[in-house]
C-alpha cells in the first residue's frame, strides 16, 4: 500500500489479514472509542495529539488512522503529522 493513501473498511479489513505489521489509530474522543472501535485500536484523540505520542510509533508499521465523519479533518491532520516525520 502507498503512504497517505485514503482506504475504505474492505481495504482496511484486507490490510489487517494480510500479516503486513499495522497500527491502528482511533483519533475520535474517548467516549465514542469506547462505545466501539475496531478491535485492536487505539485511541490518541486529536486534541492530545503530541511529537511525544508520535515518537512511540514504529516506523516498520503500517498506520492506519480513523475518525467519525465529523473527525475526518482531525485524522487527515494526524497522517499529515505523521508523514512529516517519516511515518507512514
């Protein structure tokens, strides 16, 4: 898969059976992860977002961020972070 690519829930589905090393990140707030999520996610909310949570990614791993409709913004903003340094 290319970095910064937008997928939808079969690729994601197809990412997560394929044994590719993948990381998961819910970027939604608290209350809604925990309501539900995809099993094996988790939850950095946007508005925690720090270099200091960014660090503590692998950069071998795939890394696959969600939100809601309305968080669609903050998960762009989140991969855009991302990519900058040097994750994909």
């Amino acid at each position: 898969m290319k970095t910064n690519d937008e997928i939808n829930a079969a690729e994601v589905f197809k990412e997560i059976n394929s044994g590719e090393k993948i990381i998961i990140i819910d970027v939604r707030y608290k209350e809604a992860f925990e309501k539900e999520h995809i099993p094996g996610a988790i939850n950095i909310p946007f508005e925690t977002l720090s270099t200091e949570n960014l660090l503590r990614f692998d950069k071998q791993y795939l890394h696959i961020i969600y939100g809601e409709n309305g968080d669609f913004n903050d998960s762009s903003k989140m991969a855009f972070r991302m990519l900058r340094m040097n994750l994909r």
